[in-house]
C-alpha cells in the first residue's frame, strides 16, 4: 500500500508518496497529464490511496486515477484551508505533504465524489442553467440599447413572430455602433436559443431514463429541468441519514445564535451546494404560482404572511427537499438489490 498526497493544477502537481511499511517518502512534481501520473505511481506498491484537493483540475485527475485503480479521498478545500493556516509558508509541496499528512492522521475534510454518470448529468444541467442567462443577459442588453435611444420596446419575446417583424423598424432608428450591437445580440439570441432547445430536448430524454428523476417530475412545480438538476446535485441520496441532512446541505436552514435566554435566527448559510438550494427555491415558487394545492404552497403562503416572501421561499424550498427525500428513499427501497 502506498498513501499519496497530490496538490493538482492545470500545467504540473506535486505528489508526495509515502510507505507506511517502511517510512520511506518520496516528493515528485510532474506534468498534469495521464502518463506522468502513471509514470510516478507504477514505482510504488499498490494499492494507491490518494488524497487530493477539489479543484477545477481534480475531476481529470480523479478519472485518470480511477482507471489506474486507486482509492481516492477528495478533501474540501474550505475546510482544508484551516489546517494549512496552521503553516508559516505555503508551496505545491507544502500541500501536498498536508494532504498526505490529513489522509494518515485521519485529519482528511472529505467531501462526495461524484460518479462520472452524475458528472454527466451536472455538465448537462449546470450547462443548461448557464445558457439560460446568457439568453437573459442578451435579451437585457437589447432593451437597454433601445431604451438608452428613447425607444419603447413592446415586445415580449424579442425572438417571437411579432418582435421578427417590428424589431428592424425599431434598430434602424438607433445610431450606428448601437444598431450594429443590438443586431448582434439579436444573432446571438437566436443562437443561443436554438441550443437551449436542442439542451431542453436532451434533458427530457435523461428524465425519461432515469426513473429517479421521473418521480420527481409528479412534484407540482418540478418539471424536467428542475427534476434533473435536484437528482444531478443530490447525486445520492444515501449521503443523508434524515431530510434535515439534507436541508442543511442546500443551505435552506436558517443560522441559529443561541446563549441562556438569548435565541436568534438569522440569514441561510453561505456554505453549502448553491446549486441545490437554487433549483429548491425555484420549485418552491412555481409551487406557490401554480393552481394546484401542494404542501410547498401551503408552507409558502404561511410562512410569506408571518415573515415575507424570502424566508417563504426558504421554507417552500424545503417541504420540497423533504418530498424529494421521501420519493427517492421510497423508489430505493422498492428496487430489487443487485444480488436478488
């Protein structure tokens, strides 16, 4: 067995190999690249367990040592960060020997690493998410020009048939630099919508192959895009022993400051899966918009009359995480197991 702390970035990483059997170490700096990894580790005795940070860097480094074999631990780097303020200087190798050092103390701030099948979905969602504001941004940045110009844009959608045939009346009053930025805007947009929908289409197909995902869809205000993008940030259910796990790992419960008699709740937290407590809101609005009663709604428009609109989102957010919980943990516990 050979225990590995690895500090990964884009052009090289440094390794610190350890041998518990004997207490030999060896530091080695080496290109970011699968053969150089390969080539630093075949010199040690496997298995491999290696402790590496979570950056941008890490999921290639994470997949190349998958394929080698390796035991990974991810560590979380905020959490990380407190034992590394411990140290006067701070290197690549310096890290590295920090990670080594947490993996054989038990030190390690682990955090979940995703499969490369929930990699997947988040590259799809997360994409999603990303070309919707862009759309939005594009569509404010037209309007703007037309405004600046004294110009009233009366069209809901800029791509629709009737903005199609009324926007080049309207750019062509503009002055020279602003019509040939508001035109490509308008080219952009399109684009940007075309891909949105060939994104949207994709999505509905990984909803209706993941019989998780699929379930969440019956929620009264999860759709196929929200519905995908909770199973994507979740990933695995199992990771959460009770919904108030899962609660706090979207970041929907309030801070709490409590001493004798003093009590005082306060704002959500800012760590925690942003993403996750994104798409939860977002349900719980179109929850507490639609027709339908739903238990979402009710906590909404309860909580909204006592303390406002944000801390009912807030709570509309997670009867919805508590509904997700309880249909996942159902839909697992009804599967047959793999050795039935």
């Amino acid at each position: 067995m050979t225990y590995v702390g690895m500090d990964v970035h884009q052009k090289t990483s440094t390794l610190v190999m350890l041998d518990p059997a004997t207490g030999v170490t060896d530091k080695r700096r080496i290109e970011t690249t699968r053969g150089q990894l390969q080539e630093a580790l075949s010199r040690w005795e496997r298995p491999w367990v290696v402790a590496i940070e979570a950056t941008r860097q890490t999921p290639a480094a994470t997949a190349w040592l998958r394929e080698m074999g390796a035991q990974i631990h991810l560590a979380e780097p905020q959490k990380l960060d407190a034992l590394a303020k411990l140290r006067i200087a701070k290197t690549d190798a310096k890290d590295a020997q920090l990670l080594l050092y947490a993996l054989t103390h038990d030190l390690l701030p682990e955090c979940y690493l995703a499969p490369p099948q929930i990699m997947e979905l988040r590259a799809l969602s997360r994409g999603r998410d990303l070309l919707s504001k862009i759309n939005t941004m594009l569509r404010n940045m037209g309007r703007t020009l037309l405004s600046q110009a004294g110009l009233q844009c009366l069209f809901t959608d800029l791509r629709g048939k009737g903005a199609q045939a009324g926007m080049p009346g309207l750019l062509a009053q503009l002055a020279p630099n602003a019509r040939r930025m508001a035109e490509a805007y308008d080219t952009l947009l399109g684009v940007v919508q075309q891909l949105l929908a060939q994104v949207d289409a994709q999505i509905q197909r990984e909803v209706a192959a993941d019989p998780i995902a699929r379930a969440l869809t019956a929620l009264t205000g999860v759709g196929p895009v929200i519905a995908l993008a909770l199973r994507a940030e979740i990933a695995d259910i199992e990771r959460f022993a009770a919904p108030k796990y899962l609660y706090g790992y979207a970041g929907v419960v309030p801070k709490v400051q409590q001493s004798d008699t003093f009590h005082q709740t306060g704002s959500v937290p800012r760590r925690c899966n942003k993403r996750l407590r994104y798409w939860a809101i977002q349900a719980a609005q179109c929850a507490a918009n639609s027709r339908k009663d739903s238990p979402a709604k009710s906590s909404y428009e309860r909580v909204r009359n006592r303390c406002g609109p944000n801390p009912a989102k807030v709570a509309g957010a997670r009867v919805i995480l508590k509904e997700v919980f309880g249909i996942w943990r159902r839909l697992q516990s009804a599967s047959p197991s793999p050795g039935a």
